[in-house]
C-alpha cells in the first residue's frame, strides 16, 4: 500500500486491485444482508431478489442457479439482477410442501 500527501489535505492511497475487490465484494454482500433484513423496495412492491430468494430457501447459489435453468421458479431478468415474484415464491413452496400423516 502506497499513501502519498499530494495537498496537505489530500491523501493519495493506493492499494492493489485483488484487496480492493475483496473490499467492493465485502460491502456489496453487505448491503444485500441489510436490503434482506429491512424489506427492500423490490419486496413491497412484490418481488424478491435472487439473495433473498436464496436466504428464504436455504439454497446455495449453485442450486439456485440449477433452479433457474430448469425453470423450476419463474423469474425476471434486468441485466444481471434477478427478481422472482413473492406468489410464485409461494407456489413453489406450497407446491414442495410434505403434508403430515395424522
């Protein structure tokens, strides 16, 4: 890491690019965890996003992604974000429901 004082307020930081992804990766889970624990705008307006979906399933992103090719849930795609509707969410574990013998 370089740090060089250009103004004698002013700090020049340099700092290699695999540290600073392993930064920008840690604040982008981050912000995902928050947006799944506050409710984020996409849950009330109906939709979840693929971590949430992910959180409320249990699924590793492997299986979610599997799910997604066998188009086992319906979902939308804009751009690289990935929603899936709470009511289909619903369907789908409504439908992988396990009613008891009693």
């Amino acid at each position: 890491m370089l740090i060089a004082m250009i103004e004698s307020n002013i700090k020049l930081v340099v700092i290699p690019e695999e540290k600073l992804d392993l930064l920008l990766n840690g604040v982008t889970q981050i912000q995902q965890q928050l947006e799944a624990m506050t409710g984020t705008q996409s849950q009330r307006e109906g939709y979840y996003t693929s971590f949430e979906v992910r959180k409320i399933l249990g699924i590793s992103q492997k299986t979610w992604q599997t799910y997604r090719d066998q188009r086992r849930i319906p979902f939308c795609q804009f751009g690289r974000k990935i929603y899936v509707k709470i009511t289909d969410l619903n369907e789908f574990i409504e439908s992988h429901k396990i009613n008891s013998r009693s």
